[in-house]
C-alpha cells in the first residue's frame, strides 16, 4: 500500500487533489446508476407481459445494489482507516475495470440473471470505495472549506447518479438490438475513472496500526455506541439513513411513474429522473454556498418540509381539484345547472391535469430540497467525529444507511406493491405523508434547527453579516463568549455566525415571557437577574461554569442589559465568576451596526441593510 508522505504531493487544501476525486467519484457514481438502470430497462422489456413478475424483480435490483453496502461497508471502513485513503481508491477503480469487462460479456450474451449477479459485483466494488471517498474530503480541504466541498461533492454525486439513470434510458432506445455497445462505453469510463484516480492528492493512513476484526458486527456496534454518545452526530446519522431509504424508494417510484403512469419511452423516463437529479444539483450547491464557511443546522426541517410539500404534489396532481369538481357538478345539478357548467368542468380538469411537464418541474423542486436536507448532514457525519475514527464512523454510517435502504426497496416499497398493488403515484403520497411526520419529529428533536433557520432569514434580509476573526471560535470544547449587547436580535445574530450551538445568559424576566420565553427554552438559555437572591445568582454562574467545563459554548452580554446609548456600557465582573478554577478560552466579540434597527433601543426609523 502507499503510505506516501502527504508533502510529497498538494499540500492540504490544494484543489487539484479535490477536483481529481470529484471526477473519479462522479464517473463511478454515473457507471453504477447507468448500469444499474439499463439491466431495469431490459428486466422491463423482458417481462413486458408479465407485470407481478416485473414488480417481484424490480425491488431485487435495488436490493443487490445496496445487500454489497450492507455486507462490506465496515471492511471498506477498516481499509480508509489502516492504509492511504487513495491507494484503497485506486485499487477499487482497478476492481471496476475488471467487473466492467465482465459486464461486457453478459451484454454480448444477453443474460440478464448473469447481469444481475454483476450489478452485485460493481455495488461491492462501490462499498469499499465509499467510506475512503467521503473520508478523504477532511484530509484534502481546509475546516473552513468543508461545508463548501460537501457542497459541491453532493452536487456532483446527485447529478451522476440520476444523469447516469437519464442515459441508462437513452441508450436503451438507442442500442435495443446492439447491447454490447453499452458494456463497452462502461469499460472506457472504469478506465476514465482509474486515471484520475491516480491525480488525488496523497494522504497517510489514519491508523496504520489498527487491526481488522472478522465480526463486523460488534465493529459497527462499537462505532454506534461512539457515535450515541454525540446526540447531534447520532441524530444526522438518522437523518442519513431516512433519506437515503426514502431516496431508493423515490427513485423506483419514479420509474415506474413515467412509464406506467404517463406513458412514457425509457428515454422519457430517463429525463423524468434527470429533472430530480439537476433538482438535487441545484439544491446541494445552494445549501453549500449559502452554509457558507460554516454548517447551517437550519436547512435539515426546511429540505424536509419541502421533500414532503413536492412529492405530496406529485402524487395528487389534480385529483383534489377532480374531487372537488365534482362536489360542485353533483351540487349544480340538484340545483338544475348541470349542463351549463359541464363543458367548463371538463376544461378546468383537462387543464389542471399532472402532465409530463408539471410532473417534471415538481420532480426538479423536489431535488432542490433534497440537496437542502442532505448537505448539512453530511457536513456534520464529516466533521463530527475524531480524525482517527472518521472511516469507521462513516463505515458505520453507511452500514446502517444501506440496511434502511434494503429494508425499504425489498420490505416496504414491495409490500406497498405487489401485496398491497399500489400505483407509484400512491407510493409517492405515502412517501410525503412519512416525511411530513420526519419532519415535525426533527423540529421535536431539534428544535434549535428553527431558530437557526429564522437566523439565517434574518441575516440574508434584514441584515448582512460580515464576520472578522471566526477562526478564534474552538472548533471542540467549552469556550466563553463575552459581548456587547446592541438590540433584541444579538442572539440571532451571534448563533447566526457560528455552527456551535450557544447557550446565553438571559434576563431572567424575559424567560417568563410568552414568545420570548418560548425562544429562550429552545435554546437552554440560562436566567440570571441581579434581584435573585446570591444563592440564585451562584447557581446560574455554576450552570454556566459547568456547561463549559462539559465542552459546550456560553455567550454573556458583560454589559448586563441593552445599551440605551448605542455606546458601550462598564463590563460587569460575572464573566470572570464563570471562569474562576474553568480550563477553557474566553472569546471577546464586538457587535456592530445594529444600532439603529426597531430591535434596538434607538428611535431611528427601520431599515434593509442590504
């Protein structure tokens, strides 16, 4: 194995070494999916005439692609731990050039059991490339990068997997009766893929010294039991998993939508699922750039909502409008109306009738959260854990994820299928229906994720922030703000700035306050009030003292109230209480530009500073 000096190659934070493993993970997220959703469109073409079969082997394709994941993901995670993250990629891309020849010769043959046991073979070469691709993107871009990365590696990813899909379609149409063309265009690719490979930057193994266990299971039990001790880490371990279980389903559904429900050639069908993928493209970009240098919590229930508003959309399409329509006609009649208004019922259906179009732009909307819900998951699956456990937390991560996924194409999406004979547009509303439930589990869990999103609002509205010295905030650990206070909106702001959640010293009153208090619960505000009583007061100081010494950040306003002012009032001298005998780094910050604004105590008028 190569175990290389980094220095030898790009120094971290080099593009090139990022830029080269985009473009190896890309081509191997687009031969996967290419691959994969030709052998569906000849498994269609096959059993044309024999539906209940096409539906039993439909969900088997899915479970072949993800049963790999699910057995090799730990040893693929034990590879990006004890050897350099790129020389476990390089072997891997070599294994897809041979599993690719393979594939050419059951497109020559046309054996379509035999390809399936390869779409077995190129998801296991898949599974151990996965936890050194991911794992590698700390060890080639700078902290402050990660978020923007994770962005753009999203993109890429979501764009080759249903571009990849698109073109599986086309090539169908287009090579029905010369099927070898297509394992040959996959050959080239594995060879494309194998020599970029040889371009990303060279990195160390993390672990040399760490030792392969055969039971993976208590590996992976033992990477969850790390990971359940870190809520917020566990908690976008969850999310991944719901996501990428919901995805499989998602993907199949629409599918079998555009050719079942609205007619379409496996062309057609292709593009419908392009149309999520430039969906997810734009939508993982947008959460990268607008994260910023930082990770915005605030996107996960926002992209959840929005997954469950879109797909709820796409499997009603007009027959709310259609029910109601005919409420109205059975009402029109009684009245003795009916014929007036029966040509004017049919033109109202026909023209709020999901058509192609319609259904292609719910699809992109639909994507579009999709990259708002994943990327700051991703981001925080990434940075979360310690340097030497990263591979096998991911591993873990991805064990967990595929389990979701096989569970849900082979138990849930076949049971809403062929047991119970849903339609795919029903799939879909089951799908929105669940995700609607996600959704105000996640703000149950998280309800902090709110109030980082109405920061992010009011910062990209109201307010425009420019931060000097973010670098001084501790990645990890416990850690004392100490700040002006300007106006009502300082908290929003200064948990605006940073992606460590922040408890704050409050005014005790406010806590009694309906609205106010309700915000200052969510965010395990501390009260404190100089008209407490000492023992009070101390206990609040303790509270705060505590929570740093336990590596969480507490922010005081020193000044102890709302300048009046605009001018900076005496600090008061409990920031130092907190600190007595606490091993932990005081950060000063300065607010400034408030002043000014309805939130604070000045009479200049409202203003957009934008």
């Amino acid at each position: 194995m190569d175990n290389s000096n980094p220095t030898d190659s790009q120094p971290r934070g080099s593009l090139r070494g990022f830029w080269s493993l985009f473009v190896t993970q890309f081509q191997g997220a687009f031969s996967d999916n290419l691959f994969r959703y030709v052998v569906l469109f000849m498994l269609t073409a096959h059993f044309a005439d024999d539906l209940d079969q096409r539906d039993k082997l439909i969900p088997l394709v899915g479970a072949l692609f993800v049963l790999p994941f699910v057995v090799f993901s730990m040893v693929g995670g034990f590879l990006a731990d004890r050897f350099s993250k790129r020389t476990v990629t390089i072997a891997t891309k070599v294994a897809e050039v041979v599993i690719m020849c393979v594939a050419l010769a059951g497109f020559v043959f046309d054996q379509i059991y035999f390809l399936l046991a390869v779409i077995f073979l190129m998801a296991s070469q898949s599974a151990f490339f996965s936890p050194s691709k991911y794992g590698i993107l700390p060890e080639l871009l700078e902290e402050k990068r990660l978020s923007w990365g994770n962005g753009i590696f999203s993109a890429g990813t979501m764009i080759a997997i249903i571009a990849g899909t698109g073109l599986a379609g086309f090539l169908s149409d287009s090579f029905k009766e010369g099927l070898h063309w297509i394992g040959i265009i996959l050959v080239g690719l594995s060879l494309i893929g194998l020599f970029t490979s040889t371009y990303i930057t060279k990195v160390p193994p993390a672990n040399p010294l760490k030792k392969f266990k055969a039971n993976f299971f208590g590996e992976v039990f033992r990477q969850f039991k790390k990971v359940r001790k870190d809520r917020v880490l566990f908690l976008a371990v969850l999310g991944n998993v719901y996501f990428w279980s919901l995805g499989i389903v998602l993907q199949t559904s629409v599918l079998l939508y555009g050719k079942d429900l609205l007619n379409l050639s496996d062309t057609g069908s292709g593009i419908l699922q392009a149309c999520m993928a430039i969906g997810i493209g734009v939508g993982s970009f947008m959460a990268g750039y607008l994260s910023g240098n930082k990770i915005e919590y605030g996107f996960i229930p926002l992209g959840a909502l929005g997954i469950g508003v879109f797909s709820f959309l796409v499997a009603v399409g007009a027959f709310p409008l259609q029910f109601l329509v005919a409420e109205i006609s059975t009402l029109q009649e009684w009245l003795g109306y009916r014929d007036l208004i029966e040509e004017n019922i049919a033109n109202v259906i026909w023209n709020q009738s999901l058509d192609v179009y319609q259904a292609g732009m719910w699809f992109v909307l639909l994507g579009v959260m999709c990259g708002f819900f994943i990327v700051p998951i991703m981001a925080i699956i990434q940075k979360r854990p310690a340097p030497d456990e990263k591979g096998g937390v991911i591993a873990m991560e991805t064990w967990f994820t595929n389990v979701g996924m096989l569970v849900a194409i082979q138990g849930i999406y076949t049971l809403l299928t062929v047991v119970l004979g849903f339609a795919p547009d029903k799939v879909l509303l089951v799908c929105s229906i669940a995700t609607f439930i996600a959704t105000a589990y996640i703000i149950y869990l998280l309800p902090d994720s709110l109030v980082r999103l109405l920061g992010f609002f009011t910062t990209k509205t109201i307010y425009r922030l420019n931060i000097v010295g973010r670098d001084n905030i501790p990645e990890r650990g416990g850690a004392l703000f100490v700040c002006n206070h300007l106006s009502f909106i300082d908290v929003l702001l200064l948990q605006a700035s940073t992606d460590r959640p922040i408890r704050f010293i409050m005014y005790a009153g406010y806590m009694k306050q309906k609205v106010m208090g309700t915000f200052a619960r969510i965010m395990k505000c501390i009260p404190i009030s100089s008209e407490s009583r000492p023992r009070d007061l101390i206990k609040s100081l303790k509270v705060a003292s505590q929570a740093i010494r336990d590596g969480e950040v507490v922010c005081i306003f020193a000044e102890g109230q709302i300048t009046r002012t605009g001018q900076m009032l005496p600090f008061r001298r409990g920031y130092e209480k907190i600190m007595k005998d606490v091993d932990a780094p005081i950060v000063p910050i300065h607010l400034d530009g408030v002043w000014g604004s309805i939130f604070s105590y000045s009479r200049s008028r409202f203003f957009f500073k934008l």
